[in-house]
C-alpha cells in the first residue's frame, strides 16, 4: 500500500528553526509537496521537489531523497504565525496526490 | 495562481436531505478536484471533476452518493446525498493550475444532524 509518514505534532520556541520529516512508500513518484494549513482555513501550497536537493524559499526549505523516500521541511526565523499544520503529498506513478495526515506545529515565545 | 470561490461556506442540514456545493474559479483550468477533510484530519480525494464527461471518483466513493457536475473549465460543483451524521467534513474544491501548483478554495464546513 501507500504511505506517507509525518509526525503528529511539534513545538519549538519563535525565532528558532524546525525540521519537519516526512518519509514516504508510494507506487512511483512524480513530485513531493509540502501545504501549510491555518486551523480552519485551505492549505496553501509551500513548496514542490522533484529533484533530489534542497528548494529554498524565503524563511522555508524543502530537501528530497528520492533514494530513501524521505523529505523535510526546515522553517527558520520561526514566527508566531507559522503555527499550522504542514500537509506532505506525493504524487504517485498515477499522477495522484497521497496526502500525510500532517504536522501540527506550535510556536512558543 | 487561482482564486477559487466556494458556496455555501458552511451548513448545517438534516439528515437524509442533499447538499449542492459550488467552486468557482477565477480562470480556465483543466484540471479540478474534490476533496474531504475530516476535523484533525489529512485530505482525502473524492474524485476528479472532469469537463465535458463524467467524474473519476476515488475508491470509496460513489456517484449516487457524490454527484459532480463541471459544465465549463471555471465552474462545478459537488451535491453530498442523503446526508448522514457522518458526511459531516468540510469539503474542499482544488485546480491544478500547472504541473506542480495546485490551489485550495475556503473550503464548505458541513454538519449533519
């Protein structure tokens, strides 16, 4: 079967920098993706890797090994308002997004 | 990017009573789709809303359940079917603008009584 593994929740203190795994067993790969979703409002797309590499944008980076199937997202200069879940989706041989069930994660001052 | 409209924003219905949802998107995209949420939950895909030709529903859901409708490239919309307690989710439209983007609209929070 497919699955993609996040953890369920995590804390760190704003101004510092997180890590968010995800690893991942699909049928093919056709890009990985990472969402941030406010309690309550849509996810909005973060990132997208293909390559095996580090992405970086802004305060956020998203690194790939398509070899081990994994991935992370790395959220510096952490703010207040980067309190969300962050959703990881890979899209299978099919062309279909698995979607992770997420990461909650809370900022402390 | 794409802006996407939802209607209604959120219900509350009766069960054994039909829910038509409405997406709205600010431009012509190919692709768009259907998803649930469960509270505290990660994304399920309903189906793909075709144009011109039926849905591509996902195993577990039906199209008697989850009639889809996609008349032109900027508009569908998704009627939930003889409601139950546990069709309660928020219910979101999404269109694939290009190979990696894909946009979210507000989403439709239902509750069923």
């Amino acid at each position: 079967g497919q699955n993609i593994d996040q953890p369920t929740e995590m804390t760190a203190t704003e101004g510092a920098i997180v890590q968010i795994n995800c690893t991942y067993q699909t049928s093919g790969f056709n890009g990985l993706f990472w969402y941030q979703q406010h309690a309550g409002e849509a996810p909005t797309f973060l990132s997208y890797n293909v390559l095996d590499g580090l992405e970086e944008k802004g305060r956020f980076s998203s690194f790939l090994s398509r070899s081990k199937g994994y991935s992370y997202l790395l959220l510096k200069e952490l703010q207040m308002k980067d309190s969300a879940s962050y959703l990881c989706a890979v899209r299978d041989s099919n062309y279909q997004l698995i979607w992770g069930a997420g990461t909650k994660l809370i900022i402390k001052p | 990017s794409a802006v996407i409209s939802q209607k209604p924003s959120r219900d509350i219905c009766q069960r054994g009573t039909s829910l038509t949802i409405q997406c709205q998107v600010d431009s012509q995209v190919t692709m768009m789709f259907w998803y649930r949420q469960q509270p505290g939950q990660s994304l399920t895909l309903i189906a793909t809303a075709n144009q011109g030709s039926e849905a591509t529903y996902e195993s577990g859901f039906v199209i008697d359940k989850f009639p889809i409708s996609r008349p032109n490239l900027t508009f569908s919309t998704l009627t939930v079917s003889n409601m139950s307690p546990e069709d309660s989710s928020i219910y979101l439209c999404s269109v694939g603008v290009t190979e990696y983007e894909q946009y979210f609209g507000p989403g439709t929070r239902l509750t069923v009584t």
